[in-house]
C-alpha cells in the first residue's frame, strides 16, 4: 500500500518545526493588517487566530484576532485575573470570554494591539503558547475548592501534565518575549525537533481532562484522554481509571466524522500519570490520520484499531502494565453556584456567567463587579467548564462585603437565574468565529427564555435540563453530550440533538434536522407535554428521551 500523501499542514509544520514562520517580520510591518496563510496556521500554536468581524460586510472588513490563554484547571491568581481584565479593557474588545476548556480569550484585539497584549499576558506570568494547534491543549480539572480534598492533588497533577506536555520551541519566547524573530540559521534552531512532539507536532489537537467521581463537571468522556480518580477507602487518592479516544467534532453530511465517547482502558498510580498522558499523545502522535485532518483525531484510531491493541500498545510505550480499571460511577455535572464552605473552613462563591462572556452591560456590569471584587478580597479565581467563574478562599466575614458589591453592579446572588439557565452553554460562533454557520452565544440566552416559558405551560418550570448550544457541528460547547442540543446547520437553522444524560455519561440523537430558529420552541413544546405527562417520578428530560422516544424510533 502506498502511504497517504501528508496534509499541507503536515508539510508546513515541517517546513518550519519551531513554528517561527514570518510572524515576527509582520508583526513588526505596521503597515500589515493580516499574516501570511502560513503564519496563520503557525499563530495557532501561539494561541492566536485570525479572524474577521463577521458583523461588518463588504469591502470594509477589517482583520481582528482572538488570543486565548492556556491555563491548567483554569487557576489564576488575583493579579493575574486584574492584568487579563486590564489586557481586555485595552486590546481586546472589553470582554474576557471564559471558554469550554477553562481559559480565557480575548476577542477583537487589532493587529497593532497583538504584541502588546501577548506580551502583557506573559508579563502577568501567564502564556498562550498551545492554547491552539496540533499539540496538547488547555488541561482541564474540577475548579470547585474540594469538600472530599482530592481536589488539590488534581489539579497539581492537571498541572504537571500540562508542563510535561507543553512544546519546547524558543520561537514564542523570541517573538512575544523578546520582540525578535528567531535567528533560524542559529544551530540551535535549524533543524529543530522537539523533544515531545518532533518536527510535525501531532496530527491534530489533543485533550486531556482530570475528573472526580461522582461530579462530570468536565465532561470527561469527550476528551482524547481521561484521568478519572478513584479514592481509597480512607478517600485518599488511589489513582486514576484512564479514559482515551473521547471527541465531539463533526461535519455536517461526514459520516466519516461523529462525536465518541472516550472508552476506559485501564487504572493506574497517581505517580504514573504524567508518563501515562505521554504514553497516549505519542500514539496519537504516531498512529493519528496525517493525511486527512478530518479523521486526524485520537478517537477514529480507538474506534478503528479498538481498545485492546491500545492498551497493548501504551503498555509497551510506558513500560508497564495497567491495572483493571476501578468501578466507579459519575452522577451529576455542573458547577456549584453560590456560597459554599470549602474543606479548609474559607468559602468560595459559584458565579454563573450567561455564555461565558464576563462584560458590563445596562443593569449588570459585571466585568467592573469581579474586578472591585478580586482588587478589594484578592480571592482565587477558578474557571469553570461550563464557562463559569468560581471566586475562591474568601474568608466568612467578607461574604457579605463581596455579596453586596457585586449586587451594587446589578450582579444579584439571588437572581442567578432558573436552573434551566444556569445549566445552558453556548459556543462563542458569530461575530468572531469563522466556522459558525449560525448564531449561538447572542441567541441562546433569549431562546432560553422562551424555552423557560413552554416547560412552565406544561408544568414542569425550573427543570435543570442541560441545553448547549453551538454554530457548527465542531461542538466547541459539547452540544452531543446535553439532554437539548442545538447545532447550527445554515443562519438562523439548527438540528436540535437529544438524549444525553445528567452524568454526561450518553451521547446525545439527532432528532430533528434544519429547524428553523423560529420553530424550535414549537417543535419541542409536544415534548415538553408528553414528558410531563408520561416522566416516572424524578425522571429527567433526556432519560425520559431514551426511554420512551428512542424506543419508538427504534422499538
Ligand atoms: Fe473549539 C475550532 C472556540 C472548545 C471542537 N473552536 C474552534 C475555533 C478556533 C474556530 C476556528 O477553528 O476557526 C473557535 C474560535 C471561536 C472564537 O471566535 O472564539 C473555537 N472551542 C472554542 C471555545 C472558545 C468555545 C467556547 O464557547 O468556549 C472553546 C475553547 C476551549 C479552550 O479554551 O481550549 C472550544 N472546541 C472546544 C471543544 C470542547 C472541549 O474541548 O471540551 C470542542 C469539542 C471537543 C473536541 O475537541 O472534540 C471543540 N473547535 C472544535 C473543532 C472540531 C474538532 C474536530 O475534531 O473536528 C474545531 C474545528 C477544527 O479544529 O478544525 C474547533
Ligand atoms: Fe465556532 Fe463551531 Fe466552535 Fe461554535 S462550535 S465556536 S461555531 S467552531
């Protein structure tokens, strides 16, 4: 068999393994508004995309970037959450967008803004570098402080991944750092190859997420590779059950592509998971699709190779052989809102923030609340999953003091919205995103209203039925996992998916195909009804969806 002829992304990131490309050389072109279509690919890995303001049309339309952060279980200090508030005011366009992988990005930021703000980020001891492109990705953990004392341990290990795992090429230092481009006729670049990930990186991304049963919060089994830790019986830390092969990208009319649930392939020590995370990267590194980057992700190679080659396979990477995986069992997901007590007798406080976007607005200016909050009690911030904000160690006696200036700003503890709300995502798709095909954060919370009204005329308000939205079928809010999913197929048309679970366990069933937006709520209110009607007591939306309606689909 002749091998596959590699993607030009394969050729590119050979052509230059430092991933230095010209990007210095323009950005030091003021009169340059855009890169090059190379350096635009070399940019991912510096955690930068350019875009277009999709708002604007015609012949006015300008260049803009969004910059994301890469920021292991979405920790931050206080100074550092201060110097991103402050990068937005200035560069960006006044927002911070909490993602689905715990980070922060900042959209809108002009060319002549980008090396300032890239730079101030590093300044505030933070980076971008692989928040983007074919290398490990932003490492996610449970944020909320833990009540059982695991939580710490992951995250330190969360983070140790993520150093382990993290490109070794001097060119973002050089350019972002030093303001320079790399001196590639230096013999410490030419030829570069990275310890890790050689001279062409991985085929595609790669995700990791560390989970604490019996919380999903996530999303465990949509990643490429799973940590899922089990406690001993005193409930100290025992290990991990490793799940692998997880993802939700598709195409719309690919059946090649689908989303996949990660399988669980074995259990292993707490002091063999960095070598383990290595373990699995390189066989996505060595086994993923180089030749198309539609099937390139770690998922198609466990679905098309199966679970016992690969454990057969990373036991021989590593050395040493897994144990069967543990029983364990997830039971929920989702972030805690409001006050709780952590185990160390502080408090930390669950902020829900609508589509993830941290910004002022007529009545609610929330982006100025977090900063007086953070500037005057200098708590923990802690991004959520769900693209949430946890603000965390504040002592008991300030409760009140935070409480009360964030409602002075229209940010009302008690008015954090229904549970169908807080239980919703959306992706960021229009304006800025190049992919969405149809809107999702700016439409998703007025669909939630309508959405809240037709469960309240079938009697069943104040439900916390997982509803995700997203603009295109990549799934950047995991939209296969939710009980209502919303996928856009063209503007103002989605598919709406249903059936997932409250563990985020299940995959969710396309139920419905090019629905328009204004059709949605008259779609589903039938639903609504006959899950009001036929529900067994305390049955949730989507279990009542596999029980009764895939069973008709499918008797
Ligand atoms: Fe995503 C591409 C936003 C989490 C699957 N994603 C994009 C891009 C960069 C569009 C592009 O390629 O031009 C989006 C930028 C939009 C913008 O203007 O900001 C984008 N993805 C996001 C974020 C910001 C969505 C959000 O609302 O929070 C999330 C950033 C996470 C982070 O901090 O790292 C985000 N993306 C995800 C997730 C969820 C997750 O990782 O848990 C997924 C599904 C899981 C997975 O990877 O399978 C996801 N994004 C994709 C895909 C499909 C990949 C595939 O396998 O086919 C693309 C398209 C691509 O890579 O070609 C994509
Ligand atoms: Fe863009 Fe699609 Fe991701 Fe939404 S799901 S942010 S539209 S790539």
């Amino acid at each position: 068999m002749t091998p596959a002829t590699p993607s030009p992304n394969e050729l590119l990131k050979q052509s230059c393994p430092t991933l230095a490309g010209t990007i210095a050389r323009t950005l030091a072109d003021a009169q340059a508004d855009r890169f090059s279509d190379d350096d635009q690919q070399f940019l991912k890995f510096h955690g930068i995309y350019q875009q277009r303001d999709r708002d604007v049309r015609g012949p006015e339309k300008k260049h803009i970037f969004m910059v994301r952060l890469r920021l292991p279980g979405g920790v931050m200090t206080p100074a550092q959450y201060l110097a991103c508030d402050d990068l937005a005011t200035r560069y960006g366009n006044g927002t911070l967008r909490v993602t689905s992988r715990q980070s922060f990005q900042f959209h809108g930021v002009v060319k002549s803004n980008l090396a300032a703000l890239v730079k101030g980020i590093n300044d505030a001891l933070l980076t971008t570098l692989a928040a983007c492109g074919d290398n490990n990705r932003n490492v996610i953990a449970p944020p909320a402080p833990a009540t059982n004392g695991l939580g710490q341990q992951v995250r330190e290990l969360a983070r140790q991944v993520a150093l382990a795992l993290a490109p070794r090429t001097r060119a973002y230092h050089a350019i972002w750092i030093d303001g320079v481009q790399l001196n590639l006729d230096d013999p410490a670049n030419k030829g570069f190859s990275d310890p890790l990930y050689g001279q062409t990186y991985l085929p595609r991304k790669f995700k990791i997420a560390f989970a604490i049963p019996p919380l999903n919060d996530v999303d465990v089994l949509a990643n490429c590779c799973g940590f899922i830790a089990i406690a001993d019986a005193n409930g100290a830390l025992a290990g991990f059950n490793l799940a692998a092969g997880g993802g939700m990208g598709r195409s719309h009319g690919n059946e090649a592509t689908y989303p996949r649930l990660a399988d669980i392939i074995g259990f292993l020590t707490p002091d063999k998971v960095v070598e383990v995370a290595r373990g699995v990267l390189t066989i996505h590194r060595d086994f993923g699709d180089r030749a198309n980057r539609r099937h390139a992700r770690l998922k198609y190679v466990l679905a098309e190779r199966g679970v016992a080659w690969f454990r057969e396979e990373l036991e021989r990477r590593v050395g040493f052989k897994l144990e069967p995986a543990k029983p364990c069992q997830f039971d929920r997901q989702g972030d805690a809102f409001g006050w709780h007590q952590q185990a160390d007798g502080c408090w930390f406080l669950g902020l829900f923030v609508e589509s993830g976007r941290i910004k002022d607005e007529d009545g609610r200016r929330m982006k100025t609340a977090l900063r007086q909050v953070v500037e005057m009690f200098r708590p923990e911030i802690r991004l959520t999953p769900a693209n949430n904000v946890i603000l965390a160690n504040i002592a008991a006696d300030q409760r009140e003091a935070v409480t009360r200036t964030l409602a002075e700003h229209g940010v009302r503890l008690d008015h954090q919205g229904s549970l169908l709300r807080r239980a919703s995502m959306a992706c960021v798709s229009l304006p800025t995103c190049g992919l969405g095909l149809a809107e999702s954060e700016r439409y998703l919370p007025g669909l939630i209203t309508r959405l809240e009204a037709a469960l309240a005329g079938a009697g069943v308000s104040d439900e916390a039925i997982t509803i995700r939205m997203t603009g295109c079928p990549n799934g950047c809010a995991r939209p296969y996992m939710a009980e209502i999913g919303f996928v856009g197929r063209g503007p103002d048309r989605y598919q709406i998916w249903l059936g997932g679970n409250e563990s985020s366990t299940r995959l969710s069933r396309l139920w419905k195909d090019n629905v328009k937006a204004s059709e949605i709520v008259t779609e589903l209110r039938p639903l609504f009804a006959r899950y009001a009607k036929e529900r067994l007591s305390g049955e949730r939306f989507g279990d009542w969806v596999a029980r009764v309606l895939w069973t008709e689909q499918n008797p």
